[in-house]
C-alpha cells in the first residue's frame, strides 16, 4: 500500500511540475508576442506560434507609400506580426511571384499554410 501512495504522490507532482513548466512557458512566448507588437515594423518567423530566431524591418522604415522595403529569397516564413501603420504584400515564391496575398497592420498571423518568400512593405 505504501508502495502505491508514494506512486500516485510522485505522479500527481510530475503533472503539476509539467503545469507549471506549461504555464511559464505560455507567459513567456506572451510576454515575447507583446514586445513584438510594440515595436513598430514588420517580424518575420521561421517557424507557427512566433518561433525561432525573428527576421526583423523595424529600422529605416518606410515614411509613405511609394517608400517600399523588399525581402526576397528562400525565406520561407510561417508567421508574423505587422504593427499598425503599415502593410504588405506576400508572395509565396521569390520576386514578388506567385500567389499574392495583401495584409494591414495591425495583423498577427499564427501559422500560415503557404510559407512567405518575398515581401513588399510599405507604409499605410
């Protein structure tokens, strides 16, 4: 009977200590998210949820329309965060080819299906 309490005790702390590792985690990847959108620009992530290291345009931004930032290549970006002011246009194969799809800030995209592969950023 011992036996079987001091497993049911070292179970029910394995799922609490997995709770609380959860829960730290969250709060971290909410704290990272916010600073994210405080900071004007466009972040660009490798991977869903906002993960890995950011490809970030938050310096040298564009000051009107006509001003357009440009990243082309074999990116292949998951997700993003736009803050306001400013918007884009995405496109799922380097050059500004293939499927085009537009986005105003403020936007948070979690996952995309299609990866992005070039942009063209200006202001709003």
């Amino acid at each position: 009977m011992k036996g079987s309490t001091i497993a049911i005790i070292l179970f029910i702390l394995c799922v609490i200590s997995i709770g609380v590792f959860l829960g730290v985690r969250m709060m971290n990847a909410k704290k990272r998210k916010e600073q994210f959108l405080n900071t004007p620009g466009v972040h660009f992530f490798k991977e869903c949820n906002y993960g890995g290291k950011p490809l970030q345009m938050v310096e040298d931004l564009p000051k009107t329309e006509e001003d357009v930032g440009i990243i082309d290549g074999s990116m292949n970006f998951k997700s993003f965060i736009l803050t306001r002011e400013y918007k884009m246009d995405t496109y799922n194969e380097g050059g500004e080819k293939g499927v085009k799809i537009s986005y105003t800030g403020p936007k948070e995209v979690a996952c995309l299906d299609t990866p992005i592969n070039s942009v063209r950023f200006t202001k709003a």
